[in-house]
C-alpha cells in the first residue's frame, strides 16, 4: 500500500509539472505552442512529454484547465477573513488585473483568448472563467446591497458583467505595454464604475 500511494503521489508531481510546463511555454509563446517547446520548459525529451500525454492537445487543455483554476482560486483566497462588502469588492477588483505586463497567469489566459475563436475547447472554458468571476462579484454586491452598504444603480449581474469584462479589457493594455495604464491606474479606473455603480466610495486599498 505504501509503494502505491507513492507511486500515486510520484506521478500526481509530475503531473503537476509538465502542466506548469505547459503554462509557461503557453505564456511564452501563444497557445499555438509546439512539443519541443514545451519539452524544453519541462526540462525533458519529447518523447518524455508524450510518456505522459500521447496527445499534446490533451496536456494543453488541461494545464490551461489548471491554470484558470489557480487565478480564480488565488482571487477567493485574498478575500479570506474579509467580511466588509467595500472592502471585498475593492480586493477583487485589484486581484483581476495583471501586475505588469511580465505577469505570467494572465498572460497565460491573453493567450488562451486568441484561440478561443478557433479551438471550442478554449471557449468554454474561458465563458466558464468568466461566468464563474461574474458570479463572484454579484455575491460581493447582493452582500453589499443585503447589508445597506450599496445602492446599486443596476441589476448585479449586470454590474458584475461589467466588472468582469473591465477586467480583461484593461488586462489586455497592461499586457500590451500601454504607458499610463498599470495596475494601479487601471484598478482605480475600475473603482470608478464600481462607486457609480454602487454609490459606495470604495476607499483605495491600504
């Protein structure tokens, strides 16, 4: 028993690095990315990389499968033992956006974005990502609004859209180098709709 449950763990490791691998040669080179690429991120042969993926296709899917999960899951995270409405709302407004342009996940997902139009797979898990934050922000305004802190001005879905699909546009110029939108100036333009939106002045986070 104990030689399979490390058998098991041994392949769940590796596992876990070919679709880090993976990521990093998506981020680097585009969703478009080839075996030896990915080889060489993983610090093995191609025939390694097939040892455990025969299909190449099937280990892209899943490290960007992973890769969404990780940037989800790290934004629920930040929001752990926060119970203001305000402040939740201004922490996953900030938590959406790219560092800088050399931020590696969202690069990952710019990446992912460009195929979608061409490989269904994507698309679906991309409209998943997005229905999935969409639904975390509307629990942050139904909250908000439960609790007398926001009066919103629309419908939280519909605010909660807009949130999202702020997010990846302005994503999309940090990562694209554009000179006066970095994080902070982008998460403060963000916080603007979202004061209108909520009547709230969301203060700037400390």
């Amino acid at each position: 028993m104990a030689r399979t449950k490390a058998g098991g763990d041994k392949r769940s490791e590796r596992r876990s690095d070919l679709l880090e691998a993976a990521q990093r040669a998506m981020a680097e080179h585009g969703a478009g990315v080839r075996l030896n690429q990915v080889a060489e991120e993983a610090g093995l042969t191609s025939g390694a990389i097939l040892y455990h993926y025969p299909d190449l296709q099937d280990l892209l899917i899943d490290a960007n499968r992973a890769g969404m999960e990780r940037f989800y899951d790290e934004r629920m995270k930040a929001l752990d033992g926060v119970d203001d409405p305000a402040e939740r709302l201004v922490i996953t407004i900030r938590s959406g956006l790219p560092l800088d342009d050399d931020d590696e996940e969202v690069r990952l997902l710019c990446a992912l974005g460009g195929e979608a139009a061409r490989n269904t797979v994507y698309a679906v898990l991309l409209t998943s990502l997005f229905d999935r934050q969409v639904a975390m922000y509307q629990a942050i305004l139904e909250m908000g609004r439960a609790q007398g802190a926001f009066t919103l001005a629309s419908e939280s879905l519909t605010i909660a859209r807009n949130l999202v699909a702020l997010e990846d546009a302005y994503g999309y110029r940090i990562m694209a180098g554009h000179p006066s939108l970095d994080h902070d100036a982008t998460a403060e333009l963000i916080l603007d709709y979202a004061r209108l939106a909520t009547t709230h002045p969301l203060a700037k986070e400390s």
